[in-house]
C-alpha cells in the first residue's frame, strides 16, 4: 500500500492542511522514536519502521533520539564583577528516555532551550572576567552540570556546551577593561623588574662574599707557604751547620791524628785537637788573604793585635810587626808590606829633599 503525503507530514511533525486524504499506516524513521495513543491513553511505543495508525483513534508523537544542539543567540549577562558581558553558546543534549520526553514536559525542546538560557546567565555571574577569558573549559563544564541536572528529569542527556563568543556588552566597557590590564600587566611587569634587581643584588652579594672568600682562602694559602719555607729553609740551614760541624769535627780529628803520630785514634789528646783546631783557622786566614790578594781593591788593611808602628833613635818610623805567639800574625803581613814601601817612598822623599837644599 502506497502512503499519502499527509501520513508523512504527521510523521515528521509537519502540520497538514489537507484533511482529504487518510490512511492507516505511519513510518518511524531510524534514530527516532514514536508513541502511539489509544483515544488519548494507553500508550505504546513504536519503533522504526511502518506502524498501524488508525485515523481518529490513535495519535502519534515523535522524538528523535539523535544528538542535536540548540543555538543560544546573543545573551546579555553580568559577570562576577559587574563586568556587563554579551555571551553565545551552542548546547548539545541527546534523548535517551522517549516517554518521558513526551510526557514529562510539554515541549521539550523549547523547554531545553529555555533552560540552556537561564542556566547561561546564572552560571555566568559565578566567574568574573578574567575568569572566563582564561578558561573557558570551566565555564563550559559548570553549564553542562547545571543544564545536565534541570533535563534529566524530562529523559534528556546534556552532553555539552560551548560558549562560542564573549565580549563585554559595548565600547566603552571593553576600553575600560583594556585600561585595567595594561594597569595589570604594568604591575606585573614592575614586580618582575623588582624580583629581577632583587636577584642581580643577591648575586653581586654572593660573587663578593665569593671573592672575599678566595681572597681570604689565598691569603692563608700564602701565608702557609711562606711559614712552610721559612721553616723549611730554617731546618736546611740546621742541617747544613750541623753537617759542617760535623766534618770540621772529622777534619779535626784526622788532623789531630797526623799530628799526635799515634796510632790508635781513641789515643788522641786533647792538646792534639786544639793544635789541630788552630791550624785549620790559620789555614782558613791564608785561605781569605789569598783571596784579597786577586782581588781589585787596594785599600785594606789588617791589624794585629800589637802595634807595628814605633819611633827609633834616628827620629824616623820603625816597622815592628805584632805576633801571636812568637809568630807574626797572619793577617799582619799585608799591611808590613804596604808600610815597608810606604817608608822606602818616604826615605827616598826626604833623601832627594836634603840633597836639594845642600845644593
């Protein structure tokens, strides 16, 4: 049996003006879902397909159960703040209860409509501004809780909402909020430059606590080291004398032992030792006279510990050389020789004197 085009009409919830025209059957399209009443009672729930519908004794509602969304169009609100705001949004709800959705509420989509609304604007004056321009999501998802809530009772499921567009209600409003966060970012940008001196201070604190630190760690490092060398060079210097001494204590002995004409160097005598002793500092006089001997300077003297200088019965100076011992000093022998030539220098002065005034 083909269907009339008014049975189509009432299927899809589209009013028909021809009343011409009836039939028996109606179709349930898929992802719909229809209910069928008997003289207004007993209801009956048809699934896609073709169903019975007897003109005058049955009527049929439709529901679709697919997902669907409702647009919400420029909505003035107010937020937290008092910031006055217009806000759009989609809301996205799916049927999942078909008898309550037909039963429960007179029309349900006007209904849910009306909802998304003034859930719209309550939940909008929780946030303030910023708020909402920095997360969105948490508007979103307090809406699809508090619409969620309010339809379920009718069998509908709220599955989203999107706030597609915010902005504050008019110029004026929206210049005076550019003004509060250039103020807010100038604030922030104060309180970074702050932390940012604050850092380079405590860092110029640290590198000088650093410095003064290795300074410090230098300086005693330093000094460390010059007390380490001077005892160190004190120690060589102890070792060095002690060593010398010991060997002049060795030459000493060897000395006093070719002296003495022993022969068992434990026989040696006291007396024998001061002998030697005597001779190797005369040994070191030569040694030094030697030295001033090849050397440049021509006017040092020594003296002895006697007088070389005496008078004589002829009024002229007489050389008498101080002796040690019987011995002539040695380190008297430079300065005899020095006078002697002095007084030849002097004889032969006066000599060539006299012999110019007896001419």
């Amino acid at each position: 049996m083909s269907l009339s085009t008014s049975a189509t009409r009432r299927a899809l919830h589209i009013p028909s003006r021809s009343l011409g025209t009836r039939t028996f059957f109606t179709i349930i399209h898929q992802g719909h879902e229809g209910w069928r009443l008997s003289l207004g009672r007993n209801p009956v729930k048809l699934t896609p397909g073709i169903n019975i519908k007897i003109p005058a004794y049955h009527s049929v509602q439709v529901v679709d159960l697919r997902e669907s969304s409702i647009s919400i169009p420029k909505l003035p609100g107010y937020t937290s703040d008092n910031v006055p705001v217009v806000c759009s949004g989609s809301l996205f709800y799916r049927i999942v209860n078909g008898y309550q959705a037909c039963y429960s509420v007179s029309d349900v989509h006007e209904n849910i409509k009306n909802t998304g609304t003034s859930a719209m604007r309550a939940v909008l004056g929780r946030f303030n501004y910023d708020q909402v321009i920095g997360n969105r999501n948490g508007l979103n998802e307090q809406l699809n809780k508090v619409i969620g809530n309010t339809i379920a009772s009718w069998g509908v499921e709220c599955t989203r909402f999107e706030v597609q567009s915010f902005q504050p209600a008019n110029r004026e409003v929206e210049r005076q909020l550019e003004l509060q966060m250039e103020a807010e970012r100038n604030r922030r940008k104060q309180l970074l430059d702050t932390q940012a001196q604050i850092n380079i201070a405590e860092g110029q604190k640290q590198r000088v606590i650093l410095e003064s630190e290795g300074h410090l760690e230098a300086k005693s490092n330093e000094a460390d080291a010059s007390f380490k060398t001077v005892v160190r060079e004190a120690e060589a210097r102890q070792q060095q004398a002690i060593m010398e001494a010991s060997a002049l204590a060795q030459q000493v002995d060897k000395l006093a032992f070719s002296i003495s004409g022993v022969i068992d160097e434990k026989d040696i005598q006291l007396s024998d030792r001061r002998r030697a002793l005597e001779a190797l500092i005369e040994l070191r006089r030569l040694e030094q006279l030697k030295a001033i001997a090849h050397g440049s300077g021509n006017s040092t003297y020594f003296f002895g510990d006697k007088p070389i200088f005496g008078a004589n019965g002829n009024g002229g100076n007489e050389i008498a050389a101080g002796s040690v011992g019987g011995v002539m000093g040695a380190y008297n022998i430079d300065y005899v020789e020095q006078a002697k030539a002095a007084l030849a220098d002097s004889v032969a002065h006066n000599r060539v004197t006299k012999d110019s005034a007896s001419a």
